[in-house]
C-alpha cells in the first residue's frame, strides 16, 4: 500500500492557488515480495519512486499538472494495514516532528512514513503534518475513486486532414478541463501544418504529436502522461490513436 498527501501551489501571474492532493495506490500479490519488511533502508523510496501500485483512489483539490509541492507525507506498509495502526503510527510519528530541518522518516517491520516540509516554514511543521495526514486518512477511510489519473486518457486531439494540410485542434470536453488547470481564461490553440512541411519535421524532429500536444495542451508531455496519455482522433479516417503507446483504439 502507497498512501500519500501533497500540499500544492500553482501560479498563474499573480494568482496564487494553494490545495492538498491525496492518493491511494494498492498493490498487488506479486508487487512485493511476501517478506517485504518496511524498515529496511529504501523502503519508501523504492515503492514512491519505482513500484507505486496501482491507484484505487484520490481527493483532489488542485487539478494535477502545473503544480509545485511545498510539503509531503508518504505512508508504505503492507495490505493489511488497518486504520487503526496507521492513526497510532501516525501519532507516535508527531512527537518527532516539531523543530525538524530536514525530512524525516520512521519505519517499522509493518509500515514507515516519510514527512517532509520546507525550511521556509518554520513552526509550522505539526501544523503541517496533521494537515496532510488527516487529509491521506481521510481517504484511506473513504476512498474517492480516481477522476484524473486513469488508465483511459481525458485529453483528446482532433486530426483533421485536407489535401493541402492538417489542422490539429483540442476536443471542447478536452478545452473545459484544461482551463480547470491553466484558469477560466485559458484559450486552446490550434495548429495548422501543410503536409510537406509536417514531414520535413519528422524527418528531422520525430513523431509530430510530441511536439505538437504541448502547444495545444500547454502541459508538458511528463504531465500529460501523468494524466494516462491522451488520444488522436483521427477525423477523416474516423479512428484514434493512444499516445505514448501509439496504437489504434
């Protein structure tokens, strides 16, 4: 089990928009080994970094993508955690954390938590830290089913293709949640490219989409994976391709 909370900033000019994501990964049997003890050197970044699980549930208060962390807590153990050895892990985890300077982790055979805040902020670490970690036990509690970061892509492109070009556009469904990221305002474009320039591009360049989606999205294409890849949608041809994998769906 991955349980983790996020406290998130996002500027756009001289909005500032702060949140707290929260995300719930499980794993299954052949994740990690049976044995896996939680107090080993690692633990918690081999599962963060390497072997997340698979995400069962999220709270979301900053749309992901575009955002800087200012703090974290990250909570591994094993499936059969309950909530009440979390809590009491958690709260014996709080004495250590007034004053801190630096990450701090705390790990026994069944569970370990790594808490980590900017020096920036100086008193406010047990604030922080029962912030995050009511947030992350909340939805260990009563999980909220993803809505952004699934295994179908939300961000859909749309191909259209002429005799002299091709004009690349972003879906309305597409455009309305993307300005929940980049703001109200937020205008897509759209691209036109005459079919030799497009292969002269490739040529030299690569696959187009890959140069093409963060011109549209305004995300980068890290961020775009982040939210499952994104679709082209073929109009002519009336088929669509899944990035990055580049297949027909």
């Amino acid at each position: 089990m991955y349980l983790t909370a996020h406290r998130l900033q996002r500027i756009k000019g001289e909005k500032v928009d702060v949140g707290i994501n929260a995300f719930l990964h499980r794993h299954e049997a052949h994740d990690l080994p049976e044995d896996t003890r939680f107090d080993e050197e690692g633990i918690i970044e081999q599962i963060t970094q390497q072997n997340l699980g698979k995400l069962i549930a999220e709270s979301i208060d900053l749309v992901p993508g575009g955002n800087s962390g200012i703090s974290f807590v990250d909570i591994v153990g094993g499936e059969s955690l309950d909530r009440e050895r979390i809590r009491e892990f958690l709260d014996q985890m709080e004495s250590d954390i007034e004053g801190m300077y630096h990450p701090i982790t705390k790990s026994a055979p069944d569970i370990a938590v790594k808490f980590a805040i900017p020096l920036g902020l100086p008193g406010n670490e047990v604030r922080e830290y029962k912030a995050l970690t009511e947030r992350a036990m909340r939805l260990f509690e009563s999980p909220e089913p993803p809505k952004w970061r699934t295994e179908t892509p939300w961000i859909e492109i749309c191909r259209n293709i002429s005799d002299c070009q091709e004009v690349f556009s972003v879906e309305p469904e597409t455009v309305e949640k993307l300005k929940q990221i980049h703001g109200a305002s937020w205008v897509s474009a759209r691209l036109s490219l005459e079919h030799h320039t497009k292969w002269n591009i490739e040529l030299i360049h690569g696959d187009l989409i890959n140069h093409i989606a963060p011109i549209l999205t305004d995300l980068t294409l890290e961020q775009i994976a982040a939210q499952g890849g994104l679709i082209l949608r073929d109009q002519l041809q009336n088929k669509k391709i899944k990035w990055p994998e580049l297949k027909e769906i």
